[in-house]
C-alpha cells in the first residue's frame, strides 16, 4: 500500500513500527506533510 493513501492514525502506527532510523524519518516526513493537509481544511484525504 502507497503512504501516500494511508489514513493519519495508519502512518502513525506504521512508524511504531518501523525498524530503521530511515523509515521513522520518512515516516516523520509523511505525518508533518498529513498534519499541515489536515491544517489547511483539506481533511484527512490527500
């Protein structure tokens, strides 16, 4: 499945469980992008 298509809580759990520093990183990246999507009154949905 595409990150991109994930829901919030999804990505959030997907970064508990990541085993490398590189996929938190990423997975950091992806939630900061989701929260400012979900800031500017776009919803949930990219």
């Amino acid at each position: 499945m595409n990150p991109g298509e994930l829901k919030f809580w999804q990505l959030i759990e997907l970064k508990k469980k990541a085993e490398t520093d590189d996929e938190r990183a990423e997975l950091d990246r992806l939630i900061e992008e989701r929260i400012r999507w979900v800031g500017s009154g776009q919803g949930d949905e990219p």
